[in-house]
C-alpha cells in the first residue's frame, strides 16, 4: 500500500537508518583525533528443538580455533535484487540431514548445498512478489520433518518422505522433498498453504495489505505437526491479522488446533485483563521468533508479542494477557499449560523477541527443568518448564504512570532477580555522549524536554525515552546456554530511542513541515494518535549516550551474575576507512553459538567480522574478514572427522552496509 512520503504504517523492530548518516558524522572523528550417523551434532529447526544454540563439539578449541580457515564458501545469488523493499536481511541459520544444509533466503528461496563441499545439490524458488512493501524482512531458515522417527537417519527415498517447510514474507507455507527440492503437492493446494485468510479479523472493512503478514521464523515439529507463528505489521492500527500459532498436520497440511495469544472466547479466564469488547477488537499479539519444543512432555513454547498498536493502549487497557508471555501449549491439543506474561500492558514494542531455551538449572542441589528467555528490555527470565513457577525470582515494582489522557498504564511491571543486561535507570546528563561540546550540549537540550524516568516511562505527546530501545535489549537472537557450565550468552543492543504521540489531527500538518524528517511515523488507526518514533541521536548522527552500543554479555546463571561483558564490534566497517578502529560497540542482529569446547562464535555486529570468544572470560581469541555483515545466528556439525562452523553472511537492510549472498564454512586444517 501507497503511504505519503515520510509516513510507514509497519514496525521493522530493528535499529533504524541511524547508521546511515553515521558514516558523515565520523568523518569528523577523523579531523578530531543436523543428524546422520558421521554426524555429532545436527540440528533439523532453528536452534535445535530446545532452543539452547549449543553445539555438543570439542574438536575446535580456545587452544587451536586461530588455525580456523575458510572450508567452503556458497553464494546464492539472491541480494535482493528487483525488490521495491531494500530492507531485506539473510538471517538463516542452515539446518544438517543427510550430509546437507537447508536453508532459506529473504527473497523466498531454499537451498540444499553439500555440508563437506558446499556444493549446490537443488533450488527453490517460490517467485515472492517483488512490488510489495513488506513489513518484515527476513527469512531465518527451514525445517525438515520426516515421515517417521527410523526415516531420519534411514534415506528413504520414497517422495516427500523427508520435507522441507519453507515460510515466506507473503505468508506462504511450502513442503518440499528434501531429497529433490520438487513440491509435495499433496500438501495443501499443491505444495502449498496461503496462511493469511485464516488470520484475518472478522471486521468487515478490514483489508489485507500484501507484505503486513509474514513468517520469517521457521516452525518447528512435534510428532506429525508443524507449529508455526507470525510476524505482522504491528503499528498499523488495533484492528490487524489475528496472530494466532498454528499446527498443521505435516502430511497434508490440515489444521489441527491453534491458539490465539488474545482470548476471543467470553470463558477465558485472560479476558478479564482486556477491557470491554476489546479482546473481540484487537489484533496481533503475534508470536515471531522461533518457537522451542519440549518433546519428552509434549510442550511447546511460544513466546508472544505486543498487541496493535504498540505504542497506545487506550483502545485495549488491562493487562493484555496472553500478549508479551511466555506461553506454554500442551502440543497435542493447542491448550495452554500455563503462561507468565513479561510486559503488562505493552506500551513500548517489547515483543519476546527470542527463542526460549529449554535447560535443567541447577540450584539448591537439585536440577529444575526450566525454560528461559531473554527480552528487549535486557533482562533473563526463567521459569519451570512443568509448572510456570519463576525458577530465579521475580518481583513486581512501580513503574511511571502515563500523562497521556485515555491511556492507562500498568501501575507495575516484572523485573527479573537475574542482573540486566542492559542499562535501565533514567538517563542523567552526565550518561551523555557526544565527539563535540555542541554535540553533547545538543543531547542535552533534547532530554531535557523528553519524559525520561527509566524503563517502562509510558510514551507521552512531548516525547518519551524509551530505554532499552524497541531493538532491545536482546532481540530475536535470544540467548545461547551451556547447560554444563550455566552459563547464558547474549548479544544485547544499548540504544535509547524516541517516541511521540501525535493527535490525529495534527500528523499531516507537521509531515508537510518536515518536523518530522528523519522519523518513522506510523498511523496507529483505531486510536486517537499517530505514533512518531527515532533513535536519541545528537547533530552528528551519533547517539547521545557512551558506547559501547552493542555488547556481548556473559551471565552466570547458578551464581545469579554477570561473568563478563564486552563491547560487540568496532566502527571500522562503518567509518571511512582513515577513522581509527575504535572497540565501541555497534548495533547487532543475530545470535550466537556455544560450543562445548568453551567457546562462543559470533557475528551478529553492523560489521564484516565473524568471531569466536573465550565462553569463560569474553577474551576474542579469533576473527575472520567477511564479505559484509553476518546477521544471523551460526551453526556447527561435524562430519567424517571434522568440524565444521558456518554461517550466513548476506548484511542487513537497516545496516549502512553492502549486500551479500555467501554462506561460508570455517573448518581446522587438514
């Protein structure tokens, strides 16, 4: 749909273009100063089923991963290429079977390569329309199911009998042949089901808008389902797409149950944390990231998102459950088992961004079996994966109240006793930043005029900060656990943004000022006010708080504390090239990987590095030149002997960064 200029109606929830402009300002820096029998470890969805991003793999070691080199380099050919939207990112993460790598790309394409050679073995393509403005831009990978349990590790090669489901931006869910890349054309209507009818409100004037409903997570299987989520366009409006969980039957695609995070039935108990008709009224609430998969108790868990709009809930006050939860489904029937909301009455796009981690927690002596998550506003949470109960306490505390007449906010929100990972008290004039006196004078100036009371101040007509930012915090990368040794890695972003209010009546004449250039203004229709929101930046494009902007934070999770934390990135790749490298720390999107050698790789940073970390002390113990930014998250599988890390280097739309295609496997030498 056809916006005027300046005005988008959907939210990224990611960093937005300050990068862009970042390059000019530095300049004056420059005047300044997974699972066949020769196979350890091969994940078939995202993350594994548990979620954990952790590679049971020692042959790499914090001794000899600096003799780590290129094993194979695979390019896909797909840069976006032809797209009205240039905002697409390659954030898949391969999945192994049967001596190959699956995986998926933004523009709607699945591969199947050689995991030794890197070689092409099939393609497909699913010829995603390339006019249309999508809400979101990414495409984190594929899922395989197999006929039978015997079948995934036993090559059949009847048709069909190892799948392949590819989710695409249009809201398509494909089945191909694992072996061929050829449709499954018994699956829904031929080889194919078209997800967004059967999301649809029942307002009668709603109209679909091609590209405002995704999935961009791959789904995950349990038994002979496939369960599956969303993303949505989420600042549309209050009346958007339904943001239900699916499971579908993996053989023909027939729905079998799903779950509506917003309780439309009257009986529900969390309907009573929704105000009037408004549960009947509201969409959203969608789950998008990745979900995880208990098998042994037949669990799955979703981790849900905020309801439309993000940014005034006047139109649905109350707490909003089961939005912004950890929501436990048992997976035969959709029911829920139990669900902890993290975010009461969401007010600032604080989506669980992450997948949740299934892990056994030690503590009292005894193993708990737990479920954590990691979220925007950069706090870990755990849970009892059987009974909901926190495993590390949590606690209620008064937040800010909102000024903004129709809007009620929750008078408390839930902080986690697990240390932040991020910065969360209200920023002081002292916090600020700035390369040049009027820089950090001008930071100044801007604060003063802004609501600022630290998480969760309520958004405001004059302007609220919003710290952590709608980017987190930890974002869709989640966190990657060592069972063994406890401890929890995760990529976090410190980037305060702005947003601001706007009555209706008053958006198109401040768009036609320019007052809002630079802005990402979204309608919010349904609601008395527009929504207008940027990062906190100075005059020079640089942010008004100190790097580092992006960190790596290791958290001890028997001890309850932070083990160390570094700054994630240098300004090298976004500077002109006679800047110094300063270590600042720059913004991030993906995830990292643990292995049980001790070590965290990492790319994730607005930059051209991969990098592996020592997991005990945060030391950077080797890094490779990339051609352009790996945002997303890597992989590890070991094969005839040798081990192998890969991941996907395609850059990232919102990143002042090139466009790739590559796929590139580091391995020992020979």
């Amino acid at each position: 749909m056809n916006q005027p200029p300046g005005l988008r109606s959907t939210s990224r929830r990611l960093l937005s273009g300050w990068l862009q402009s970042a390059r000019l300002c530095l300049k004056v820096l420059l005047l300044l100063i997974l699972s066949v029998p020769s196979t350890v470890f091969a994940a078939e969805s995202y993350g594994a089923p548990s979620g954990a991003k952790f590679a049971p793999l020692t042959q790499i070691t914090p001794a000899n991963v600096a003799s780590l080199e290129t094993a194979w380099t695979f390019h896909t050919g797909d840069k976006g290429e032809g797209f009205r939207d240039k905002n697409h990112s390659f954030q898949a993460t391969p999945v192994l079977w049967n001596r190959t790598l699956y995986f998926s790309t933004s523009g709607g394409l699945a591969f199947a390569i050689d995991a030794v050679t890197g070689a092409e073995k099939w393609r497909f393509d699913s010829k995603l329309p390339k006019d249309v403005d999508y809400a979101e831009s990414a495409s984190r990978g594929v899922t395989i199911w197999h006929e039978s349990a015997a079948a995934s590790s036993e090559v059949n090669t009847k048709a069909c009998t190892h799948k392949v489901f590819l989710p695409t931006l249009i809201g398509h869910l494909y089945a191909l042949d694992a072996l061929t890349g050829d449709l499954c054309r018994d699956f829904g209507e031929e080889g194919m089901i078209d997800l967004r009818a059967s999301a649809l409100p029942e307002q009668p004037e709603f109209e679909l808008e091609p590209g405002e409903y995704s999935v961009t997570s791959p789904p995950v299987v349990w038994r002979n389902l496939v369960i599956l989520g969303s993303a949505i366009g989420d600042n549309r409006g209050v009346a958007l797409e339904r943001g239900v969980v699916r499971a579908l039957e993996a053989r023909r695609g027939k729905e079998i149950w799903r779950f509506d995070p917003i309780p439309r039935n009257p009986d529900d108990p969390a309907r009573t944390t929704w105000s009037g008709d408004s549960a009947d009224r509201t969409g959203g609430a969608n789950a998008w990231p990745p979900l995880s998969v208990d098998e042994e108790r037949g669990l799955i868990f979703v981790p849900t998102g905020s309801p439309g709009p993000d940014y005034f809930g006047g139109e649905r006050l109350g707490d909003n459950r089961h939005a912004n939860s950890l929501v436990a489904l048992r997976a035969e029937t959709g029911e829920v088992a139990w669900a902890q909301q993290i975010v009461h009455h969401d007010l600032w796009d604080y989506d669980l961004p992450g997948q949740p981690v299934l892990i056994d927690l030690e503590r009292s002596a005894e193993r708990v079996p737990s479920v954590v998550v990691a979220t925007k506003t950069g706090m870990l949470f755990s849970f009892n994966r059987e009974s909901g109960e926190p495993v590390h306490p949590v606690e209620e505390r008064p937040v800010p109240a909102t000024d903004v007449q129709g809007e009620v906010s929750s008078p408390t929100q839930l902080f986690s006793s697990l240390p932040p990972l991020v910065k969360q008290s209200a920023l002081q004039p002292e916090d600020l930043f700035g390369v040049l006196w009027f820089d950090r004078v001008a930071c100044e100036d801007t604060l003063a005029g802004l609501r600022s009371e630290g998480i969760f101040t309520p958004p405001s007509l004059r302007g609220t900060l919003v710290n952590p930012g709608w980017a987190g915090g930890a974002n869709w990368g989640g966190v990657a656990i060592d069972a063994e040794r406890q401890i929890a890695v995760v990529n976090v972003n410190q980037l305060p943004g702005i947003v601001r209010l706007i009555p209706r009546d008053d958006v198109e004449p401040l768009l036609a000022s320019g007052e809002l250039d630079g802005w990402e203004v979204a309608r919010q229709r349904g609601t008395p006010f527009a929504m207008a929101r940027r990062m906190f930046l100075s005059p020079l494009d640089l942010p008004c708080t100190a790097p580092p902007w992006g960190k790596l934070v290791a958290v001890d999770l028997k001890a309850s504390k932070i083990l160390w934390d570094v700054p994630l990135g240098t300004i090298a790749d976004i500077a002109p090239a006679p800047v110094p490298n300063f270590a600042w720390g720059v913004p991030n999107i993906g995830g990292p990987l643990l292995t049980q050698s001790g070590l965290v790789f990492i790319g994730a940073a607005a930059e051209y590095t991969f990098r592996a970390v020592d997991l005990l002390s945060g030391a950077e113990l080797w890094s490779a030149a990339l051609p352009t930014s790996a945002n997303a998250t890597p992989m590890s599988y070991e094969i005839d002997g040798r081990q192998y890390i890969v991941i996907a280097a395609g850059g990232h739309g919102g990143f002042p960064v090139e466009r790739g295609d590559a796929v590139i496997s580091f391995a020992l030498p020979r």
